[in-house]
C-alpha cells in the first residue's frame, strides 16, 4: 500500500521521489536507517534504469526479498502506467481540440526549462575534472554529428579509464584498445534507415533503452529521439515532446514516457509492451547487482568508466533539450513561459508541478481564445 500511494502522488520526477520515500520508509515506518537508504540509493545511482523506481525495487527486495523486490517496483510503476494511458487515449482522440492543444503547447514550454535545470544540476556534480569536461564536449560534437547514442557513451566510458589505464600500462597498448571503437562510431552517423512498425520491435527497442540507460529520466529523452524520430520514424518531435509533457505532469517514474508513446503506437497492447520492455531491466539489475555494487564503488578502473558514461549521458541529454527546444519555443508566449520558468526554478526552487499547472492553465485559455 504504501508504494501504491507513492506511484498515485509522487510528482515532481527523480529526486522528489527520493524525498518522499525518505520521509516515508526511514523518518516515519523507521523500516531502515538513513545510512541504508542512502547505500541504496548509491547503488540505484552505480545501475542502468530510473533511479527512483530502482530504489523503490531495491526497498521492497530489503523488506521481503524477491516478492518485495516485484510488489515495490509494480506498486510504484502501474498508478502511473494506468494515469499516462488515460491520457494517451484523450491525446489520440482528443489532440486536436484547441484546449488541449493549448494545454501541451504551454507545458512543453516548461518541460524544456525543467530539463534544463536538471541538465545545470546534474552537470555540477558529474563534471569533476577536465577529462570529464573533454568528454562531455566530444560527446557532444559526436551527438550533434548523428552518432549512435550507444556508441558515444561506450567512447566516453573508455577515455574516461585512459589515465588509470595509463597507470597500470603503457599509454600505446591503451589507446589500442580504444582505437577499434572509433571507426564504428563515426561510420554509425551514416547508418540511419526507417523501419516497419510491430510490436516485437517496438519491446526490443524499449528493453535496449531500460538496459543502457544511465543517468536521470530526462537522459531518456536523448535515446527516444535517437531512436524513435532518426532511426525508426515512428513519432514526430511534437508527439514527442507532447509525451515528455505528460510524463511530467503525472505522478510516478519519468519512464512512464513509454507508455505514452507505446499507446500511441500500438494502442493497450503497444502501452502494455512499452511499460514492461523499459521498466523489467531495472528489477533484473537490481536483483543481480547487490553483491557487485561495493566492488564497484572500490574500484577505480570501474568508476572512472562509469564517470565517463555519465558525462556522455548529459551530453546526450544536453543536445536533445538544445533540439527540443527549438520545436517547443515557437513564439514570444512560449519563450516568455520558458524564461519565467526557468527563473523561478533556478532562483526560487519553486515546485515543477505548479509550473506546470500554471502553464497549462494558461494554454487552455490561449487555446480557448
């Protein structure tokens, strides 16, 4: 019960999630200490995935091992799930009534701050070093060039390790490992075809994002449009930004985005497919890394890697919100939403959720007039 009012009220994404289970499971259940909180929350942070919904997973696998680790996750994933679906089914019904689109028109404009914001936030803590910042800037350029995202993060992953390789061996034999990555990764920028639509694919390619992904939940907007607008063709950039909107304006994992999108693809059964490909990595990768997570945090060649992914990762989600943003802010209204948005959550702090319902009121009145 408990998970399932977290998945029905936790607005806010990531770290508003983490706040609210704090509150819940340390401060007032007392079911664990701060100390083994906070472990958890290291560890959902070292893993591919959403980090809330994993701390949720790694909390019920605490509680009650394997049926907790199901029952935490699920609880937490299916309020949201069944809200976004909703949703989706008025979006494709209903889109193309002014109101509504008034109402998205507005809220993308937040989006796009929100996203920046957390893109400023994350950069402080994961730019550590000169390197990192190297990386980031590479990361960049091979994003804007069309890379595959997979590629570019397993590029910054191994310049990432290059001065602790360079300690444990001669700089020559490192980078001869690292030079078969490069010709793959630019030859990639040219290797991007449309594809026919099913349902098989459309799991598979949500179950390689939930496998891959590091970072917050904002990262995922760089692989879905990677995936879904360049590779495949399936969505526009005005579907997709209408689907980060809703995500944002649901309680419950970022994630929920696939399930957004899945309705739209493929209906019930495209949401069902999306929502289980995304979110089942996390519950295998917290199932099997328990053990793994303190080896990793004693391992330098292992964090410097992992440093790198990081940083690859904000460069990606840096080069979508750059790409997004052109799309959302079409107009002196929508700029004039983003700036304000992004002064009163930069300055203030002031909660994304009442941006949002601020925004969405006044697209319904732009779209009413």
């Amino acid at each position: 019960m408990a998970f399932l009012k977290l998945g029905t009220i936790a607005f806010g994404g990531p770290a508003a999630h983490v706040a609210l289970m704090e509150e819940e499971f340390v401060t007032r259940r007392g079911w664990m200490t701060r100390q083994e909180f906070l472990d958890r929350l290291g560890a959902a942070n070292l893993i591919p995935g959403p980090s809330s919904t994993e701390m949720a997973i790694f909390i019920g696998q605490s509680k009650a091992g394997w049926p907790g680790l199901i029952v935490g996750g699920c609880c937490f994933i299916v309020p949201a799930a069944i809200i976004v679906s909703v949703i989706a089914a008025a979006y494709v019904r209903y889109g193309a009534v002014p109101q509504v689109g008034g109402v998205l028109y507005a809220v993308k404009a937040v989006v796009i701050a929100i996203v920046a914001q957390a893109f400023w936030k994350l950069a402080q803590s994961a730019m550590k070093n000169s390197l990192l910042v190297l990386v980031g800037i590479l990361s960049t350029v091979l994003a804007f060039l069309a890379v595959n995202n997979l590629l570019i993060l397993m590029i910054a992953g191994l310049l990432a390790v290059l001065p602790e390789l360079h300690r444990r061996a001669p700089a020559a034999g490192a980078m001869a490992w690292l030079a078969p990555a490069w010709p793959k990764a630019l030859l990639a920028a040219g290797g991007l075809v449309p594809a026919s639509f099913s349902l098989a694919r459309l799991f598979l390619t949500f179950l390689k994002i939930g496998s891959v992904l590091f970072g917050s939940g904002y990262v995922l907007l760089a692989f879905l449009h990677a995936d879904f607008i360049v590779r495949l063709h399936w969505l526009t950039e005005k579907q997709l930004l209408d689907a980060v909107a809703v995500g944002q304006v649901t309680p419950g994992p970022v994630f929920t985005t696939a399930t957004f999108i899945g309705y739209l693809l493929a209906g019930i059964p495209g949401a069902v497919a999306a929502t289980i490909a995304i979110f089942l990595p996390g519950f295998v990768l917290v199932a099997l890394s328990g053990p793994l997570i303190a080896r990793i945090r004693r391992s330098p060649l292992a964090g410097a890697a992992l440093d790198g992914v990081v940083a690859g990762s904000l460069a990606l989600m840096g080069v979508v919100t750059w790409q997004l943003g052109k799309a959302a802010l079409v107009d002196w209204l929508t700029v004039t939403i983003a700036v304000a948005s992004g002064f009163l959550l930069f300055r203030f702090r002031v909660n994304a959720v009442w941006l949002i319902a601020g925004a969405a009121i006044i697209g319904m009145l732009h779209g009413l007039r």
